[in-house]
C-alpha cells in the first residue's frame, strides 16, 4: 500500500482512530478475558458467514 492508498485504508484508519481498540488495550485481564469469549463465540456462530 503506498502513501496515499492509506487514506482510503480502513485498516490504516482503524491502527490511529479506533476507539474499541484503545478501550480494549486500556482494559484489565478480567474485561479482556470477558470479550475475548464474546468474540470467540460470535467467530464460532458467524464463521463462514461473509
């Protein structure tokens, strides 16, 4: 990806602006361990699915 294909990134866009991401790094063991099975459990049901 080069320099200006970044701007149209939705991954670029996500690494600097990602609130869930930043709430989830700033999370304790407990509450990541806690999402951690919630997604698991959506992959498991959702797998597949796009």
């Amino acid at each position: 990806m080069g320099y200006y294909d970044a701007k149209a990134s939705a991954d670029f866009k996500n690494k600097i602006n990602s609130p869930g991401k930043k709430l989830y790094e700033n999370a304790d063991a407990k509450m990541k361990a806690e999402v951690d099975k919630h997604a698991a459990d959506l992959n498991k049901k959702f797998k597949g699915c796009n």
